[in-house]
C-alpha cells in the first residue's frame, strides 16, 4: 500500500524477551472483563491508549464504545461493568479503573508498576524495545537505486537515511530484512554520461566535440575524462569502454559516500543483468501468454486499466524498445521469487505513477503476488539553506548540492537525524547553521547533549558507563514519584510501542520525536533536581532512572544509525 502517515490505527502489540509488562496486563484484564460480560465476543481485542493528558491516566481505552452498540448496552453502563471486571483482576497493578466520558475507562497505574520500567531497561541494555513479533518472516527494503551518473545529491541523501532507519526498525521487530541497491546502469542516461565523458575528454585533447544536448555538465564528468585519458589512453573510438569506465568509477564514489553515511547494503542488482538473464523479455513472454497485453498502434499495452490504473500502459514502444517500468516488473518478480513475501522501496516522489503499473503488471502475471506488492514510502525532495538563502548547486556536481557536501558542512549525524526528522512525504528545508548550532533548536544536539549528561552524571558518581545498569539493577525505586520522574517513567515504557508504530508505519521520524521528547523531560529533571543527594535510597533510585534513560537514549539513536556521545 502507499503509506499514509497520517492514519494511526491502534497501537500493535508487542512481543519482547521481557516480564509481561503494565500495557499487556491490562490489555489481558480487559479481554478478561469483555468475555465475561459480552460472551458473544469469544476473540476480544481491545485497544489501549495514552491519554495526552497524565491527569486522566496511565491507560485509556474506548472499547465499552466500540462494543456497546453491537451489543445494544449502555456504553457507561457496559464501562462501568468493565471497569469492575478489569480492576478485580489486576491487583496491585493499578491503584484506581474510573469510567469517564460516555464510554470510556482510564487506568491508573501504581508507582511500583509504573516504576518497574527501570529494572527491565538495565536488564534488557540494548535489546530493549526489540521484538520477536516477526522472527521468520522476510523483508527486502530497496532505497537510494541512484542512477550511477552523479555523485549522490541530498535527495539520495534523505532516501538513503530513511531506507536505513526502516530496514533497522523492522530489524527491531524480529524481521531477517535484505538492504537492496538496484543500479538503474542501462538505458539513454548511462549512453549521455559515456557520451559526455568522451566530450570532455576530446576537449582536454583540445580536439573537437560534440556535447550531448541531454549530457551531464558537472565539474565530475570532467575529472572522469582526465581520469580515463591517465588510466586507458587517449583513444576515444570506443564508447563502451568510456561507458563502463564512468559507470565504474561513479558507483565506487556512490558506495563511499555512502559508507561515510553509514549506510550498507546486502546486495546491489544491476539492470542490465535483467537484460543479459533474459529476463524482461520473459516477463512481456509472461504477460501476453496471460492475455493482459494487447498491440494497437505497432506498439505492446498491458491493461493496467484492469488494477486501477486511469489508461492503458505501453510496454514495447513501437520501435521494439521497452518502456521504463517494464525492467522494474521483472525486477520485482524476482524480488518475489527470492522469497521477499514482504517488500518496501523507498523512492522519490517523482516514481509515483510507477506504483500503479509495477502492481499492475505483476497481478497480471497470476504468480500469487500480493495486491499491494510492494509498499512504497515516496519521499520529496530538499532544499538546503545558509544565512536564510537556498544553496542550490555543488562545485564538483555543478546543478544541486552532493550529500558529500552536507556531510562534510555539519557531520553524518546531524544529516541523518535531520533527513529522517520529517515525514517522508512532506517537503523538508535543512537548515545549514541549525545543523552546526549548538543550542537546543538544533535537535540532533539536544538529544545528543541528554546522553552526554546522563555520563557526566555517572562520572561524578564515579560509576563507569558500561557497569551502572548491573549496579544498579535491583535498587529500592520507591522514591522514584515527582512530578519530573513520573514523566521519566512512562516515556520509558512506551519505546517498545513506538519503535513498533514507527516500523508498522515505515515512519523513523517517529523516533526522532520520540527522542526529543524523552531529551526534553530529562533536560528537564537534570536542571530541576540534583541526583547525588545525601539519602542513599533517592541517591540510588535517581541514578538507576538515569542510566535508563541513557539506555534508551542510545537504543533510539541506534535505530536511526546515529552516535550517543559521552561528553560534548
């Protein structure tokens, strides 16, 4: 399906290696209380939520709502029963169930519940908020599959940090996920760069040349022609050699760029391998043996009108060449084939209308292939900005700013948070002298400068990083009930929730909210409260939430593939 970030349906539920926690507690209670006053519903699945105001509750749900009037009950009346029902069961988990509203019921944890968190997050270290709710299941997440015809620019920057940040959260969910490049290596671009390489290189010879009128005109395609001149020679007659030769070179600065990003991939598939295999003309073979193709014009359709599509696509031009969309089909057969049940690529916007001919195309061949095979995040594009006006090229890229550039302006960690800090869908403006500030407007640094003070904190108590979470597992957390740690507490205990939502979603900048949010209500605590105080029992439950929120600091930051220093 195309993603939409702005449906939020009920929250999924988690499965991590821990004790069962407060939400699943409750979530059996309630399941318990629905059976026993509604025994029609024999698979009751009730959704819990946190209530944006602390003052209404740890928990919230509005099931007696959903249920009442299929069961034609009163929805206040049926609350109330589930309300008794639910506290029966839970014991000392709450302190208080209450019925607000017309329907719905709050759940108010008590302080050793709500202060169990910590322990679970100094046992778990950095497992915790990892799930094995998808262990088995496989997941190929293609992103960047940059034409290699450029140095990477910013918009493959942001494609590259949110692929990233998405195949580690389903990662975190159980999933055995593959990180697939596809080399676009064939085609009218790849012949332009070889043809605007020899160009350049004609010229350096100062001989005639022909510049292509589509060719690329960046300060790179020059330093390619001497680099071939110095390496091969001066003969210029065979345009393939030129062409493998660019090709080679810029996929080789691609990947370095990109291991400086800190982005791996597990495989990289070329185009033209599909090609070589035989397998698009398979794929057209495919397609008209199954009757979805039809000629008109000296040209081959596929009726994409039979899925959704508003016109009829050709697939061989009436020159014999294959249209663009025909290669990705083949390519995601294969996808499937591998045994990618599930498969996500993240593009830029301008693939759009490609969603509904790859789909298309590959219902059409009747091989079982889900409907909505496969997801797509659409990402748009950015615009960077210094001293309030637009940059807009690179030195060496000529027409647009090269992630290399932005790297080099402000760190890999201030770029990859800042890239994944908004909807993919959604324009973004990166602020060149917010990225360098230290202040806390520039978030990276905000949340960064919380994990350095949760160190410092640990240095001055002179306990080392790596030993806390063991010293300090099984402290009296009792005294853990201001109006800054309770805050602390349940910010805590929802990151299993919110790593899953943001997976389920394909949404990283979730986590970056998240993060922000947990740094906030820490800076908070840090400035309002000092932690080594005289009494040994506050002294030590203090520093426990400490090291949890360091904890989970670092775990969140890892998903989204950025650093937590330990001092800045």
């Amino acid at each position: 399906m195309y993603v939409n970030y702005n449906a939020r349906s009920a929250l999924p539920r988690i499965h991590v290696q821990m004790d069962v926690d407060a939400r699943e507690k409750i979530e059996e209670a309630l399941k318990h209380a629905i059976r026993k006053e509604l025994p029609d519903v024999t698979d009751p699945t009730p959704t819990l939520e946190r209530p944006h105001n602390p003052d209404h509750g740890d928990f919230a749900t509005p099931e007696a709502l959903n249920l009442a009037k299929k069961a034609r009950q009163n929805p206040r009346k049926l609350a109330e029963a589930l309300a008794a029902s639910s506290a029966a069961m839970l014991g000392n988990v709450v302190t208080a169930v209450e019925t607000a509203g017309p329907g719905f019921i709050n759940f108010r944890l008590s302080p050793a519940e709500r202060q169990a968190i910590v322990p679970r997050v100094l046992e778990l270290r950095d497992r915790f908020g990892r799930s094995d709710a998808h262990v088995g299941e496989r997941v190929i997440v293609e992103f960047v599959s940059a034409n290699p015809t450029g140095p990477l620019h910013v918009g493959h920057g942001r494609q590259a940090a949110l692929g990233d940040a998405i195949a580690t959260l389903l990662e975190w969910q159980g999933y055995a996920v593959s990180r697939e490049f596809y080399y676009n290596d064939a085609g009218a671009q790849i012949q332009n760069l070889a043809l605007s390489v020899r160009a350049r290189a004609q010229e350096l010879l100062d001989e005639h040349a022909h510049f292509p009128e589509d060719g690329y005109h960046g300060e790179y395609i020059r330093e390619l022609a001497q680099r071939y001149l110095d390496e091969v020679g001066n003969d210029l007659s065979d345009i393939e050699s030129i062409r493998r030769f660019a090709v080679a070179a810029l996929r080789e600065e691609q990947d370095r760029d990109l291991q400086t990003f800190g982005v791996k991939f597990d495989r990289y598939y070329l185009e033209s391998s599909l090609y070589a295999d035989g397998r698009v003309d398979a794929t057209v073979s495919r397609l008209s043996a199954s009757g979805a193709m039809y000629e008109k014009d000296g040209a081959l359709w596929l009726r994409t009108t039979d899925y959704g599509d508003d016109k009829d696509r050709v697939m061989r031009k009436s020159d014999g060449g294959y249209t663009y969309f025909v290669p990705d089909v083949a390519y995601h057969i294969t996808k499937f084939e591998r045994g990618f049940a599930k498969a996500i690529n993240v593009q830029g916007a301008d693939h759009h209308s490609t969603i509904t001919r790859v789909r298309a195309g590959l219902q059409a061949l009747g091989m079982g292939i889900p409907a909505g095979y496969p997801d797509y995040v659409l990402h748009k594009m950015v615009t960077v900005m210094r001293g309030g006006e637009e940059v807009k090229i690179s030195k060496r890229a000529g027409s647009y700013v090269t992630i290399r550039d932005l790297i080099d302006e402000v760190g890999r960690d201030a770029v990859r948070f800042f890239l994944i800090s908004r909807k993919a869908d959604t324009e973004f403006v990166f602020d060149i002298d917010l990225a360098r500030s230290q202040s806390e407007d520039n978030p990276v640094y905000y949340v960064q400068y919380a994990h350095a003070r949760v160190c410092s904190v640990l240095k001055q108590a002179g306990i080392p990083l790596d030993e806390a979470p063991a010293r300090l597992a099984e402290v009296d957390l009792s005294p853990l009930t201001s109006g800054y740690e309770n805050p602390l507490l349940r910010r805590l205990a929802d990151f299993p929730t919110e790593l899953a939502v943001a997976a389920r979603d394909f949404a990283p900048h979730l986590i970056t909210f998240y993060l922000k949010d947990l740094a906030q209500e820490f800076h908070s605590y840090y400035n309002a409260e000092r932690f080594l105080v005289d009494d040994e029992r506050e002294r030590l439950a203090r520093l426990a939430l400490v090291v949890a929120v360091g904890q989970v600091l670092r775990n969140g930051l890892a998903v989204l593939g950025i650093g937590a220093p330990e001092q800045m």
